[in-house]
C-alpha cells in the first residue's frame, strides 16, 4: 500500500493490524482445511489398502520415471 496522506498514522496502524488479523484467521482455516483433507485421504487409502488394493504415492511415481 503507497504512502497515503488522506489517513492518519492512527488509521493506518489499524488498517495493517486489522489486515493481518484476518489474513492470520485465514491461514488458520486452510491449515484445518488441509488436515481435515488429509486426514480423509489416508482414511480411504487404509480402507482401500484393507481390500487388497495398493495406493501408489507421488513421490513413488516420480522416482520411478
């Protein structure tokens, strides 16, 4: 954000410390996201795996080309 002499210091301190504030909410949400995500994925692959059926990983598949 440029140099703006329309706002005081005041507002401008605020304006970032109300911006980091949400952006830190945010963050924390896709964190939970990501878990969550994660945590389903590998409940399936363990189940998939139970049944007899092998879960390839990416790494996996790119050492093998």
């Amino acid at each position: 954000m440029a140099e703006n002499n329309n706002f005081s210091k005041d507002e401008m301190i605020g304006y970032h410390k109300g911006s980091i504030n949400t952006l830190l909410a945010e963050r924390t949400e896709l964190i939970r996201l990501v878990t969550v995500t994660e945590s389903l994925l590998n409940a399936h692959v363990q189940e998939l795996e139970k049944l007899g059926v092998k879960i390839q990983k990416e790494d996996d598949k790119k050492g093998k080309k």
